[in-house]
C-alpha cells in the first residue's frame, strides 16, 4: 500500500514539475511555430503573388495582343484581302513570347504557316485575278461610250450594300473571286447591321457608272467561273479556309489564359 502510495506521490510531483516547466517554455514554444509558420505564409503568398503578377503580365503583353491580331488577320483572309503579317509577326517575335505554354506557341504556328504562304499566293495572283476581272468585263460590256469611264476606273468593278440610300459595306470582285463568293453573298453574309424589314440593294458601280443589274451579274458569272477553274486560286481558297479554321482555334485556346 505504501509503495502505491509512493508512486502516485511521484507522478503528481512530475506533473507538477512539468507544468511549472510548460507554463515557460509554453508561450516560447508557441511563439517560435507561430513565427515558423507565419513565414511559411508569408513565403507561400508571396510567390502566389509573384505568379500572378508573372501572369497578368503574359496576358497584357502577348495573350491579349494575340487575339486581336489574330481576329484582325482572320478578319482580312475572310474578306479577301491582304493579310497585315507584320503586326502577326510581331507578337510572335516578342521575347515573352518564349513563356507561353506549349500548346499557344503550337497553336500559333500552326496558324502562321499557312498565313504566310496565303500571303504570298495573293501577292502573286494580284495580276492574274486582275486579268480574270478585266476578260470578264470585255466580254459582257458591249457598249463602246462606256470603255473611256470604265478605263478610267481601273477596270474595277465596286459593288455596295445600301440600306435606303445609305452604303453600310462595300466589296471589289477581286476580293469576292479570293473568298469564293458572289458580291451579294459576300454582302449580306457580312452585315455589320441589323436591318430587319428595312430596304436593301446592292449595285455595282463599274468606273464612274451605276452598273446594270444584268450586266453586273454577268461580269460576276463570268469571273467567278474563270477563278474556278484557276489552280492557283483555288489554292489559294483551301489555305484561306485552314488559317480561318485554325485562328479560331487559337483564339478560343487563348481566351482560356487571359485574366
């Protein structure tokens, strides 16, 4: 009994003993995890915030930069015109553009190769698409009092979409035989407006002459049969499609990265 005694007496001494020792050791011990993981915090939010900042930074210089420049390079493919290869180039230059996940940088090539060979096919067909258009002229145009105005205008036929009296958007054939479409489809699939019941009309103006409707769409069939047949021009119409398929791809995977 007296053992047991002993042996509970020395228990609640060593208790004690450890709780006077806690009591200050306690707040020091606590203080000193409290610091180790306060910096531990502070080490952890300041790299989080380093990447967002690295981030933002990508987004501003390169990400957003990038869909505008590839939306306004599509834009002119779709339109039949002369793609701006610089300001392309431009992005894809950048030294940050090193930093851009692989899949952008992927992306973006896939999209500038064919953008650059569209751009040199069109620079080379400027003189044989301006020949096709000129053919079809001379074969519709019958009246001789014309020749001296349509000389004058370059042989260039301007067909407008007007809303009443009012043009809202304008195309040159030549732009049409490189899309693969007829003015009026070009036109109406290219309404920057709504024009609900509103009056619409499209008319050609050939040199300085409002064209006639049969005329015009004679000089159109004419042309547009011409181009079909044309190698290089059809070629030119595949790689238009592959760089406006492959800039939405592109841009819809750049959207994912903005902030």
């Amino acid at each position: 009994m007296m053992n047991v005694t002993t042996t509970v007496t020395t228990t609640l001494l060593v208790l004690q003993s450890f709780e006077s020792q806690w009591n200050v050791w306690g707040p020091i011990v606590g203080a000193i995890v409290g610091g180790i993981l306060t910096l531990m915090g502070t080490m952890f939010s300041g790299r989080a915030l380093r990447e967002r900042e690295r981030r933002r930074r990508l987004s501003d210089i390169i990400y957003r930069p990038l869909i505008h420049v590839a939306l306004d390079v599509c834009q002119e493919v779709d339109e039949g015109r002369l793609p701006n290869l610089g300001e392309f180039n431009k992005v894809f230059s950048d030294g940050m553009f090193s930093l851009v996940s692989e899949q952008i940088r992927n992306l973006t090539r896939k999209m500038q190769i064919p953008l650059t060979i569209y751009h040199s096919l069109v620079v080379s067909l400027e003189g044989r698409i301006a020949a096709i258009v000129r053919n079809a002229i001379d074969q519709q145009v019958v009246q001789p009092a014309n020749w001296e105005r349509i000389k004058a205008g370059g042989y260039k036929p301007l067909f407008h979409l007007y809303v009443y009296d009012k043009v809202v958007k304008s195309v040159t054939l030549e732009q049409c035989l490189l899309a693969g479409e007829t003015p009026e489809e070009f036109l109406e699939r290219r309404k920057t407006i709504r024009v609900g019941g509103m009056k619409t009309e499209i008319r050609c103006v050939l040199g300085s002459d409002i064209c006639e409707t049969n005329l015009a769409n004679g000089i159109v069939r004419e042309a547009m049969q011409a181009a079909q047949l044309d190698d290089g021009i059809t070629f030119a119409r595949l790689t238009r499609d592959e760089i406006l398929s492959s800039g939405q791809v592109l841009v819809e995977a750049v959207k994912k990265h903005v902030y």
